[in-house]
C-alpha cells in the first residue's frame, strides 16, 4: 500500500506534463472528457477519473465534456446513464451543455470506415470469433493473415455496405483493420473495427445492426470533440499505437494526446462492474445504491460528502504504477469532512437502563447541550434528564479489568452535559444477565467538579429514558472480509457481518431529523438518516464510519 496521508496535494505529473506543453504552446488549450460506458453505476475509481477529468479542465480554464461511449448495446441501460449523470452531479461537477454519446457520431465512424476501405486499410473477414483467435498468434508467435485480408476494395465496400443493412446474420463476418498480424503489439494484429449484432440501442434502437468497436470509436470520438487530453488507465497504454494509427488514417479534426494514469484499487474493496453488476445480480447485495456498495451511489447513500471524495482522490494523488491504497485513507477523509460539519446528538446504541434513586420521578431538568465544541454557530438544544436513562451496555462493567474507566459497582462517571452518576446496584433477571443499574448522581456536580475535589476519568454519552426515541440504526462494516478479496468465489469473499441492524434509543431532538443529514453520536461514530428508508419522525440511522477511536474504547483494551 503506498500514498502519504499527510500529503494534501500530491505532485500531478499530468499537470506537469500540461504546463510543458503550454508553456512550448503544443497546445493552445485544454478539454478534456469522461467517457463511461452506461453498462453499470459508477463506482469510487471512476470517482478518481471524474476528478482528474474536471479539476484538470478546471485548473487551466478548459472545459470538461461527459461522454458515453455507448458502442455496446447489449449491456446498456437508460437506468445507467441516469445515475452516471446524477452521480457526476452529485460530486461537485458540470459538463454544461458539453453533453456526448459516441451514438451520435456513428454515421461519421461509417463514413472513416469508408475511407479505410477505400485506401486499402481496411476489409470484411469472413472468419469466426474461434478462428480469429487461433489466426491471432500469441505474445511470442506472429499471427497468420486472414483469407479474407486481400479482398479487392470493391468487394469489401460491397460486403460492408451489406452488412450495415444486415444481410448476414449476427457474428457472420466482422470489419477488420488492415496492419500488422506479425506486429508484436496484438492489438496491432488486424483488430475489428465492427461486428454485426441484432441489439436494441438504448438511443438509437434498431438503426443499426452494425456497431463499433471500442477501440474504433473512443479515439475518433475524441478526436471529433476536439478533446486535448485523452487521460485514461494504463491497460489502454498498449492500445495506444493503435489509436494513433487510426488518427492517421483518417481525416480528423484533432489528434487528442492521451495520458495514462494507475487506476485507483482500494483494500477490501472490489471495483470491477462485471463483479459489482453481479453482487447486485444475484441479491448478494440490496442493490447498486446498497451503503455497502462502492458505488458512488452506494457510498452517497451510506452518508459519504463529496467534499469527503474529492479530497480523498487529491490526497492520494496520481501514479503512473498499480497500486493498492488503503480504504481507511478513504474512511478518514470522510471523518474529517463530517467532524468539522456535522452536529453532534447522543444516541445509544446497545441500551442498558439506569434508574436513579436519588431523582424525582416525574422531574424533568432540561439541560442545555451545544451541537459542537468548535462551532458556537451550530447552537444547542435542550436533552431532557429524567429519574431512567439509558447508557450503552458496553460502558458498564460489573467485574471492571483495571484500565475501565467507565461505570462499575462503586464507581463514579461523568454523565456528558450533566451529572457524576454512581452506580449503587445491579439488577440481574433469573439467568443472570444484568438488566438495570440502581445509582445515584452528585446535584453538585452538574457541568463542574464538587467541591472535595474528587475527580472521575470517563465520560459518557446517554439519554433519557421516557423522554426518547427508537431508531433503527444500520452499522456497516467492510464488505468482503480480504484485503484483496478472491474474484473467483464472490459470495464466499463476502463478509457476513457486513451489516448488523440494531434498535437504539437516541435522544429526542433527532425526531425531526430530515433524510439525508449528518450526525456525529457522541463516543459512536457518524450517521446518515438513509434518504429511503427514513419516514418523517422515524429516521433510520446508517453509520457512516465508527470513529477514529475514542479514548475510552482505547482505555478499555487494557
Ligand atoms: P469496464 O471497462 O470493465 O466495463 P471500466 O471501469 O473501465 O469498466 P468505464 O465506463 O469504461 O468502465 O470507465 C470510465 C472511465 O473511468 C474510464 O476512462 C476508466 O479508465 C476510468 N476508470 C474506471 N475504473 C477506474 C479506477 N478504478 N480508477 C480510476 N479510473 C477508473
Ligand atoms: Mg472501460
């Protein structure tokens, strides 16, 4: 795992190798483009595109088209271009009317392939996939040339014009570049340029029976909107020669430079579509938008910030190798972001009652508790103490190890905004299991220290009892239990206690709490109410990450 946390701005050799070119006026300006394919939603690798793609056009006064490259339309959907744009939007960016699919320029791909066919570049091939694989050779041995590689022009206009209006079946013969089959560059050996394939298309629909290939369309696309700088992931570093073979064929307005970068690879985390696409498949997962989806869509929905992303893909910088970062990078610029933003509310998680004997019942103090420590500008508001509270479980110990600073028999805490609480008592049910505490709580030491001077060393978060809410709270961990999860057994790499569903008591402000807000409980970590599955005065809580760690849960270990 590389990259420094402490680097906020890592070195940008894009940048650098764009400040050259300016400054030697190669080129006169920058735009660049993002270009997915609507086959899937996005996840937080195309989030570190996105990124790179904006901020660049950004930083140098450029602009930054969206482009679909919707040459596939097999696994296209409407849904997939939806969320690509709303997910886009989301992160903090604007293609402006600089809005593209690489459908429209299919009449124009036709025309080039024309041109190719015509200056002998180009012809029809009559073989099967199988069989252009075995005339493919290997990374050692050439590749044998097609039978139908010396076609005269005639008959490949002929035969193309008459696949395009779909004379032959499906699969039946392929429009194939004419370079190299013994170049050591496979993708040099004659690659198709168009296949045949009977597919509704999602923007043109039945049109065409004809598409183009990936490589024949991403180039040329680029090159038609005049995009500068083609900035992409290295596995399309070995398909660039073929890229500028085909800008030199063929009459373009612009011949874009393209840049690759190391994609981004996440611990615990899976980022191919195929992968993700399956998750959501085979219901292994709540869907694309499931919080424990790397998805931007997932991640938007578990109560990740954009700002959070976005200084996340800035940290890590760029890399011109692989590698693997780790996702806690990610978790903490998540924490950073919501530390600074968000208001902080008790809730608790795993209840356990408190009665204090020393308390009216019925008496009610409201008592006044800041929404920050650092931001008097978030204001307060009023949690009711009452004579039954309810602390976390976990911050109750009956036989206490010697570094437990928390609740014991005989001990003292600081209750947060309130009072010294002792516990007296410990009420058990018949199988032994503690049920409720019987205390007593110090009137003198509501927001000071008494007056003899003693001191406690835990604080911790509660709330009232009678005077709170229920809420489902949702706590996600990692969802694949490996660092580097194995592909080939996707359900076995799952982790099963990626999600655990609880019913907590949190204090009674939160009632009116909105979908889609943050929240840090005290001591707990951050929440989200779930923007679907929140009602309006029942919100469902997701946590977004626990908290860095807390001292008492240090304290505890010992
Ligand atoms: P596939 O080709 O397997 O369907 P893809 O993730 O490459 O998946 P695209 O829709 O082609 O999907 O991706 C759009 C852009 O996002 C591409 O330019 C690609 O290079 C970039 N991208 C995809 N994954 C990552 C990643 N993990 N890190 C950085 N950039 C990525
Ligand atoms: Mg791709």
């Amino acid at each position: 795992m590389t990259t420094p946390e402490s680097a906020e701005q890592a070195p940008h050799f894009i940048h650098e190798i764009i400040d050259e070119e300016l400054a030697s006026q190669k080129v006169g300006g920058v735009v660049t483009r993002f270009p997915p394919e609507p086959n899937g939603y996005l996840h937080i690798g195309h989030a570190k595109a996105i990124c790179v793609n904006f901020e660049t056009a950004q930083k140098y006064g450029g602009r930054c088209h969206l482009r679909f490259d919707d040459t596939n339309p097999s696994k296209e959907e409407q849904e997939f271009i939806d969320s690509i744009m709303s997910d886009i939007r989301w992160l903090g960016f604007d293609w402006g009317e600089h809005l593209y699919f690489a459908s429209d320029y299919f009449e124009q791909l036709y025309g080039w392939a024309i041109q190719l066919i015509r200056d002998g570049k180009a012809y029809v091939c009559d073989l099967s996939a199988d069989e252009v694989r075995a005339y493919r050779g290997t990374l050692t041995e050439p590749g044998r040339e097609s039978p139908c590689r010396n076609r005269s022009i005639e008959e490949n206009l002929d035969l193309f014009q008459r696949m395009r209006v779909g004379e032959f079946p499906d699969g039946a013969k392929t429009l194939r570049a004419k370079i190299d089959m013994a170049s050591p560059n496979m993708n040099l050996r004659d690659p198709a340029l168009y296949r045949i394939r009977r597919a509704h298309h999602p923007r043109v629909g039945d049109a065409w029976c004809i598409y183009p290939m990936y490589d024949w369309a991403h180039g040329q696309s680029d090159a038609i909107e005049h995009i500068s700088h083609s900035i992409c992931t290295l596995e399309f570093e070995n398909h660039r020669p073929l890229y500028d073979w085909f800008l030199g064929q063929v009459t373009v307005p612009c011949k874009p430079r393209q840049i690759e970068f190391a994609r981004l690879n996440l611990t615990y985390t899976v980022m191919s579509k195929r992968v993700l696409r399956l998750l959501v498949e085979r219901g292994l997962v709540e869907g694309w938008d499931d919080p424990r989806m790397p998805t931007i869509a997932g991640l938007r929905r578990r109560g990740y910030t954009p700002a959070a992303m976005r200084a996340f893909c800035e940290r890590i910088g760029l890399a011109k190798r692989e590698s693997l970062v780790d996702v806690t990078l990610l978790e903490n610029a998540v924490r950073d972001d919501l530390n600074a933003h968000a208001p902080r509310v008790m809730g608790v998680l795993s209840p356990l009652k408190v009665v204090i004997e020393n308390w009216d019942e019925g008496k009610v103090e409201l008592l006044d508790a800041p929404y920050h420590p650092d931001k008097p500008e978030f204001g307060s508001r009023s949690v009711p103490f009452t004579r039954e509270l309810f602390i976390e479980r976990d911050d109750f110990m009956e036989e206490p190890s010697k570094k437990f600073f928390r609740l014991a028999p005989g001990k003292e805490v600081r209750l947060r905004w309130a009072y010294f609480l002792k516990c007296e008592r410990v009420v058990k049910d018949e199988a032994g299991n503690v049920v409720e505490l019987r205390c007593t709580i110090d009137p003198e030491t509501k927001g000071g220290a008494p007056s003899d001077g003693r001191k406690v060393k835990g604080t911790i978060h509660w709330v009232s009892a009678t005077d709170s809410i229920d809420a489902e709270v949702r706590l996600y961990d990692r969802l694949f239990k490996e660092e580097r999860p194995d592909l080939d057994d996707v359900a076995g790499a799952l982790n099963p206690d990626s999600l655990k569903v609880t019913r907590a008591r949190v204090e009674k402000s939160l009632a009116s709490a909105k979908a889609g807000e943050h929240f840090q409980f005290e001591r707990q970590g951050y929440f989200f109410t779930d923007p679907i599955l929140s009602k309006d005065g029942a919100p469902v809580f997701n946590r977004v990450v626990p908290l860095r760690d807390t001292w008492a849960k240090v304290a505890a270990k010992g």
